[in-house]
C-alpha cells in the first residue's frame, strides 16, 4: 500500500510518498511561492536525481498537478499510474473541540475545518484546498484528515481551560488545544519503547524544539498538558513567537506605538521570539549559537532565556504528572543541538537527570543519552510527522 502525504501551508506544499509495505519514502518534495511569482517544485525520488522546475502554481490545485505528474513521469516518477496511490494523509491545522482523533475525510469534516479557519487562519484555509485539490485530482480515493490538535484532547479541563469568562468556552470554543500533534503522538510513543517504559505505567515528557518549539507531558500514552494553546503563540519562546507573556503588554505597546490588535499578534508571531530578543540577530538558532560564541551578549542572553523556559516547563510538568520517567528532545533543534540538549539537562540535577555527555555529541541519532545512574531517561528520538500520519491514514482505510 502506498500513502501519498500532504503537507499544505499558505504558499507552500511539502509531500512524501511512502510504500507502507516497509515504511520506506519512495518521493519526496516541496511545492514553494503558491499564488507568487517565482513558484517552483523540488522533487526528490529515492535513488533518482533531483528534480527542480520552476513554473507558474496559482493556486494549490495546480500544485497537486504538478506534485502527481512528478510521481508517474518516466524519469523522475516511482509509480506508473496514479492509481498506486490508495489514499491521502492530509496535515490539518485545527480541528476545535470536534476531533480528538484522525478521519476519513466527509463533507461534514471538510465543514469543520473550515469552521476553524478563525482559530487556523494562516493552515486550516490552506489545508482544506490541498484536500479539494486531491479530491479533484484523485476521484474515489480515500482522503484522511490527521489534525495537529487531535493528540492533546485528551486533556482534562484543568489544563485546557482558561481563566475567563466561561462563556466565551461556550461561545466560541476558546481553550488550549495544542500542536505538533503528531510529533508529540509519534515521538511519545516511540521513546517508551526506546527507554523500555511500561505503556501502562510510564510518564513521558517530549520536548520539541525548533523554529516552532513546544512540550507535552504524556501519561500512559495520554496527554494531559501542552504549551501551546488556543494558537500556536503560547508557551515556549521559540524562532519568531513570543511564548508567555503578560496579555497587558498588548496594549501597552498598542498605545505607546499606536498599533491595532491585528498588528501586535503580527509582531508577536513574525518579530518576536529569538529574532526579537536578540535584537534582530536571526530566528535560527545556529546563528544566535555563532553569535553568541563571538561575543554577543544579546545572543547569549536569548539562547540562555530559551533553555530557561524549557527547562521550567519540564519542572512544571514533572509536577503535573508527580514523576517523570523519561524526558524527550525531538525536532531540529532538539535532536541536533548537544549544547542545548546539556544546558536544558543541567537545571534538572533535582530530579536525579544526568546527562553522558560522550553519548550527547549526535546529531539526529534515535539514543539514550543519560548515565546508567541518571534516575531519568534521557533520550533523543527523531520526529517524523509524515510516517505519522501515513500510520494513521492506513489505520483508517
């Protein structure tokens, strides 16, 4: 069987194709600059040279086009016929207080989705023409909705509701719902079999870190907390959101700037984070690393301000789950970064975590890379949203 996942952002579409028979990626490839000038497909076939085209995409529906006619060209394809393909594993965004688990994609779950568009504005819309798109293209095959939130609703409603007024939960829904759904599913899953955990009996803490950054804490294979919230904005700092801070701020500096709403999220989404910190140094951490290691004390204080949050998220979820068994570094940074990786570790020496720090010199490496004497696992394990999703499409159909 072969699943065919999409990945559609406002301007963009990654995919993979894999052969669910061994797991292996069979294509992969990224749609750029949908709807702009300079729209271009890079094609990469197993075994195959890459391939790049640049050609007008106005829309999404034309780059599923192009994606499907890259998979069965005679050069570059790895398929003969579109038909190969049994079904689609869509991301999506958002999908509310309405799915707790992946779908089948009906005309009730494309309505919900696009019910979210105010909660997903920049994804959901985007996500919803990928799965019309394919819909076209691909009559009469299976079209799965795998929704970032759907992981964390298992939450109970100490940790998912906010302390407003109530209504507004029963109006418009507002609450933490959380993302990197599937990383966090995908990753929590696999580092109990990494750490030789009992599934029954085992508390996980997974930390994804990267140009997006968040943390969940895992109980038996259930999530009961997550750092982001009703948006992607809450939490940790990360590449260019702000993380936490004190609402107020918002309008303080709307007044002082004379700036809407509008604007300021802009600002806390796209100027914050890391860039804003280090006085505009870069969003990529290597950056701020090098930075840092040159002398930049602004650098070195965001860098420093980074580890710090994820570090006090790790001891409030220690605290929310009573015990921690094993604590996860997961994304780009995480799984690449053994400065960060130490750093973060180096704040838990309460709770018995020591780190090896010959095991940690890996970059992208499934280990553990705690002592024998560590009372916590420490474990890098790398994410992979795509198998995630391509599991739960075949799971479904």
């Amino acid at each position: 069987m072969k699943v065919l996942v999409i990945n559609c952002g406002s301007s963009s579409l990654k995919y993979q194709l894999i052969d669910m028979e061994d797991e292996s990626v069979l294509a992969k490839g990224l749609c750029e600059r949908i709807g702009i000038d300079g729209s271009k497909l890079t094609h990469s076939p197993a075994g195959k040279e890459k391939y790049v085209v640049e050609s007008p995409m106005p829309d999404h529906s034309v780059a599923v086009k192009m994606v499907l006619d890259a998979l069965v060209d005679e050069k570059v394809g790895v398929i003969k016929d579109i038909n190969e393909i049994s079904a689609v594993g869509h991301r999506v965004l958002h999908g509310g207080k309405y799915y707790s688990d992946s779908i089948v994609v009906n005309e009730d779950v494309k309505k919900v989705i696009k019910d979210c568009f105010d909660l997903g504005p920049l994804h959901n819309p985007a996500n919803l023409i990928g799965i019309n798109a394919c819909e076209a293209a691909m009559p009469g095959t299976p079209q799965v909705a795998v929704f970032d939130t759907a992981f964390h609703q298992t939450m109970p409603e100490k940790a998912y509701l906010y302390a407003i007024p109530h209504e507004y939960y029963e109006k418009y829904a507002v609450r933490r719902y959380g993302f990197h759904g599937t990383s966090h599913s995908f990753v929590s899953k696999r580092a109990i079999e990494v750490a030789g955990l009992d599934p029954e009996n085992s508390k996980v803490i997974v930390c994804h870190l990267g140009n997006g950054a968040s943390l969940s804490a895992v109980v038996n294979g259930k999530c009961v907390d997550t750092s982001m919230g009703l948006t992607p904005l809450e939490g940790l700092i990360m590449g260019t959101r702000s993380g936490d801070l004190d609402p107020a701020i918002v309008e303080f500096i709307a007044n002082k700037e004379n700036l809407t709403v509008s604007e300021m999220l802009t600002i806390l989404n796209k100027k914050s984070g890391v860039l804003g910190m280090s006085g505009g140094i870069s969003s990529d951490f290597r950056d701020l690393a090098k930075a840092a290691d040159e002398g930049n004390e602004l650098a070195k204080q965001t860098l420093e301000a980074f580890v710090y949050r994820v570090a006090k998220y790790i001891g409030a979820y220690t605290a929310a789950m009573n015990g921690v068994d094993a604590i996860v570094f997961t994304a780009g940074l995480g799984e690449n970064d053994a400065v960060t990786r130490r750093d973060v570790v180096s704040y838990l020496g309460y709770l018995g975590a020591e780190i090896d720090e010959e095991k940690n010199k890996v970059r992208g490496e499934e280990t553990i890379i705690s002592t024998p004497n560590s009372k916590v696992k420490i474990c890098i394990i790398p994410t992979n949203e795509e198998l995630a999703i391509a599991r739960e499409t075949v799971a479904l159909i």
